[in-house]
C-alpha cells in the first residue's frame, strides 16, 4: 500500500508538472500574439528611431517562436516519416483556406475593396509566397506547412546535418534580404521576399525541435544576457542597415541575426518559468484562431471605408493614444470572437 501510495503521489507529481510545463508554453503563446498584435498596430517602415519604430522590434520574438514551438511539439525521436505530416498539414491548409475566404469576404462586400480576389495566376503567388492581400499575416501557416514537410524529410539525417542547413538558410536570408545593403547603398532585396518557409521557417522549427531533444537549460542571468544581447545586436542591425541603404528602413525587419538570440532566448526564458494560469492557458491554446482573426479587426478600425474606422494615420502622427485604443480594440474583439466561434463544435478546427 505503501508502494502504491507512492507511486500515486509520484504519478500526481508527474502530472502536475506536465500541466506546469503545459500552461507555461499556452502562456507563451499568448504573449507572442499579443506581440504580433503590437506589432501589426504599430509598424510601419520608418528610417529614423522612434517610440514605433524601437516597440516594432521588440514584437519580432514572436513569430520565429511560433515556428520554434512548432518545432518543439513536432519533434519526437525515431518517428520522421511524411505521414506525420499529413494530418497537421491539413489542418493548418482548412484554417488558411477558411480565413482568407472569410478575408476577402469581409475586404469586398463590407470595406468595398476589389484588390482581392484576383483571377490571374499572380493570387497564388502573393497568397503563398509574398503574403500580400487583406489577410497577409496568413502566410505563417502555408510556410509552416513547408517547413514540416521539409523537416520530416531532413530529419532521418539527424541534427548536425539540420543545423547545419539552418544555419545556411538563415545565412542566406539574411544576405538576400536586409543584409543585401552590404552589396552597395542601391542594392534591393529579393523581390520575392525572403520571409517564408525555407530562409526563416525552417532555422526556427530547427532550434525548436534540437532544444527539445537536447533538453538544454540555461540559467537565468545567462538567458537574461542573451535576451538583451539579442535586442541590442538586433537594433545596432537595423540602425547600421537603416544607414547604409539608400532607401533602407531602421523598421520593420522580419529577422536579423540579433533575432535568433532574442527569441530562443525569450523561449527558454519561459521554459524556466513554470508558469501555471488557467485563463492564459485556455488563451493561449486559442491563440491559432485570435492570430488568425485579429487582423480582420485591424483592417475594420483603421481602413476609411470601414463602419467603425478609428484612425489610419496614427502611426504617421505618432498618436500613442489612439494606438493603443486601436490595439486594446483588435485584442479585445478578436477574443472575443475566438471564444464564440470555439463554442461550436464544427468550427474549432479554424480556431484551435
């Protein structure tokens, strides 16, 4: 009985660290979309260093940390076959052909815009590779989807060689991309943009994936250092890239190389936590479907032709006030919304 006794308080142990650990990444999750959502109301490409512009790259942790966290769920050791992917590519296809469609639903008979949907055969190459359109944020989910794909195939090859690769695709991002200034002031970026699944996805679920197999865990001063040396180094690239550049910006910038030191930093910042709240965890468990919406409200608070438009030039006049009515607003009903929509049954799939 004894032994029994112990091991069911073992057991309890277990569990209540599994949920801890659990709450902790929901938490990070919903941090991170409230970092995007920051980052979607304020950004704009700006030369010079102000308030927006410094709060627009303290937001960039948190998509190369939904891709790590992707990483980080994905990987599970002697089980890399393509048919693990096959389920999980489904649904994030069923959530981003739902969304665009409810996108240019809203973009056309509510904000009376016809950019979108076009007939040409350039709708799929802004849709999946560019991003452009009313639901441009959209893109993370299709590159997700190529990133897994690449990773389940890569993977048999074990974690030197990935690695080895990320750090290639990275590289190069960073060289076709905002380090291209270094070619000359006159140079320009990859038209294509370099913001996808391969040169930014791939590095991230990479680090995601190889932090869980190797368990890696720093202490806190060291991961505080390395979270502070990544926003500096971050901020000293854009400020270098902003003059170096003809008509290069100080922001926005998708990814530096500051920016894999800040965000694995901020991941295992949180990792460390052991935080455990059930209403941020239920929110962050929901943060699929708030991303996917959130963007939608944006657009009905800050497009002219909107029945409930606030202000689309607050970014221009520096009006923080209105900023932050403008964020708390698309916050707020995107919420809002996701709680509704998860309520039915059928429809969690776009949310959750």
């Amino acid at each position: 009985m004894a032994q029994l006794a112990s091991d069911g308080r073992l057991a309890s142990i277990t569990s209540s660290r599994m949920e801890t650990r659990d709450a902790s990444v929901d938490s990070l999750r919903f941090v991170c979309f409230l970092a995007v959502a920051t980052l979607h109301v304020v950004t704009s490409p700006q030369r010079d260093i102000t308030q927006f512009a410094i709060i627009d790259h303290l937001t960039r942790f948190a998509v190369p940390i939904f891709f790590m966290m992707s990483g980080h769920f994905f990987e599970k050791p002697g089980a890399y076959g393509i048919a693990r992917v096959i389920p999980r590519a489904r649904r994030l296809l069923l959530m981003f052909g739902f969304w665009e469609i409810v996108y240019n639903a809203v973009n056309l008979f509510v904000l009376h815009t016809a950019d979108y949907p076009s007939t040409s055969i350039t709708l799929v190459y802004y849709l999946l590779y560019y991003s452009s359109g009313p639901a441009y944020h959209l893109w993370f989910l299709p590159h997700l989807v190529v990133t897994v794909f690449l990773f389940a195939i890569l993977r048999r090859f074990g974690f030197r060689t990935l690695l080895a690769l990320a750090g290639i695709f990275y590289a190069a991002g960073l060289l076709l991309g905002p380090w291209v200034v270094l070619a000359g002031p006159d140079a320009a970026p990859l038209s294509i943009g370099v913001r996808n699944g391969l040169f930014f996805g791939f590095p991230f679920f990479v680090l995601g994936a190889w932090l869980r197999d190797t368990k890696v865990d720093l202490r806190m001063p060291v991961l505080l250092a390395g979270m502070v040396f990544g926003i500096v180094l971050q901020m000293f690239e854009g400020y270098a890239i902003s003059r170096l550049g003809a008509n290069s910006v100080f922001a926005p910038h998708d990814f530096l190389l500051g920016t894999a030191f800040f965000a694995v930093s901020v991941f295992l910042i949180f990792r460390r936590l052991n935080l455990y709240g059930p209403t941020l965890a239920k929110l962050g468990r929901l943060s699929p479907g708030i991303f996917c919406i959130h963007i939608l409200f944006l657009n009905l608070f800050t497009a002219p032709a909107s029945p409930f438009f606030i202000d689309d030039h607050y970014v221009a006049n520096e009006n923080y006030a209105t900023a932050f009515v403008v964020f708390v607003l698309t916050v707020g009903c995107s919420i809002a919304t996701t709680l509704l929509i998860a309520r039915f049954r059928p429809l969690r799939p776009v949310v959750q």
